[in-house]
C-alpha cells in the first residue's frame, strides 16, 4: 500500500483571499475574504424539467476596510457590511 502524501504548497487560504499558485502568482478568488462565502453550484431546471448546470455567485463587494490603523481594498460579502463584521475606512 503507498502512502499518500499531500502537496501542501497550493493551500488556499480562505480568510486572506489569495492562493499562491507555484511560480509566485497570486490569484484573488470570488469569495469573501472575511466569512468565505463564495460561488454555488446546481441546475437550472427548464419548464420540461431538464437540467443544466448553473452556478449562483455569492454578492462580493471590494471595500476600503480599516485593520489595526491601516486601511486597505478587500473583497466581503453583502451579508458581512450589513452585520458590521468589518470597519469601513471612510
């Protein structure tokens, strides 16, 4: 039996919202860098009930948000400006 060894150099990481992709890029992603959220997958169903894939995008705002005195652009949710769950930097 071999052993399974997991590559650990492509980890996303939700709560910043860039994944390091071998070669040094950074890729910014569609979630929510405070709580996650991103996009859904499912199926569109016709009137005949035939279905096709579709995806629902979560409401990804970019924000002026202050952190500890220092204010930068981030990528939140709808639902995270309305439950006050960052600062934003006026």
């Amino acid at each position: 039996m071999s052993e399974f060894k997991k590559d650990n150099s492509n980890i996303i990481n939700l709560r910043q919202g860039v994944s390091t992709i071998k070669g040094g890029v950074a890729d910014m992603s569609r979630k929510c860098e405070v709580c996650g959220k991103g996009q859904v997958s499912g199926n569109r169903v016709s009137h005949s009930n035939r279905h096709t894939r579709r995806k629902w995008n979560a409401n990804i705002q970019s924000v002026r948000v202050e952190n500890n005195g220092t204010v930068k652009r981030t990528k939140v949710c709808t639902r995270c400006i309305r439950s006050n769950k960052i600062t934003r930097a006026i």
